[in-house]
C-alpha cells in the first residue's frame, strides 16, 4: 500500500500565551516536528505588542483582516489586508496592532520559529 503523499492538518498547534495573542502552528516544530519550516494562523488583539526581536530566520507575513505594524531597524511599516512582506533573518523588528480591530494574518518562518532562535530583547 503506497503511503500519501500529503498531509492535511485539522488540529494546528495552540500555542501558549500570556498576551491575548493566539497562535495556531498549523506545520513547524511544535506541531510536527519541522524545523525546517513553519506555518501559523496568528490573531494580533487590538492594542497588541510584542519585544523587539532579531530572529535568526526569515519571516513572511500576510494581512487577511485588520492592520498590522512593523518597526524594521528604525522604520515604521503599516501593512492591511491582502499585503504582504519578507523580513530578512538577523533583521531588528517589533510586531504590534496598535489599532482598534483585531489582526488576522499568516506568519511563515524559514527556518521554523523556534524561541531559541527570535532573539527577543527583555
């Protein structure tokens, strides 16, 4: 019997938070074992913010709803839905909504996210 060739997730990982922010790792190493790459479905709740961090892999994110702001070395990027951006590894970024409605976005990372690897600064 040939064994598939796909793999369908139905269970993405819930990744714990203390921030209001949801994460669910649908591929990566904490839902399957990929450290090569990962995939999440990540919700920003209004306000939202997050360290700055030099992760040491690059990062794609893309807008499905709401707004998203992104402080890359010492510029400020706004992205809405349906936009999207690369952010090279070894790069300075702080990620936060400081808007009014949640943030519905997709966050992939190559290598995967790992916490030993995003470098977030205390």
């Amino acid at each position: 019997m040939a064994s598939k060739r796909y793999t369908i997730q139905t269970s993405p990982f819930v990744v714990p938070t203390t921030d209001g922010k949801i994460i669910r790792e649908h591929f990566g190493g904490a839902s399957d074992g990929n450290s090569q790459l990962s995939i999440a479905h990540m919700i920003a709740p209004a306000g939202w913010s997050e360290p700055f961090q030099t992760p040491e892999f690059d990062e794609y994110t893309f807008i499905i709803s709401g707004k998203k702001q992104f402080i890359i070395e010492n510029e400020t990027v706004i992205l809405s839905a349906g936009e999207s951006i690369k952010i090279q590894k070894n790069t300075r970024v702080q990620y936060s909504n400081p808007y009014t409605e949640p943030c519905h976005y997709l966050a992939i990372c190559l290598p995967a996210f790992s916490m030993d690897l995003v470098n977030r600064e205390d």
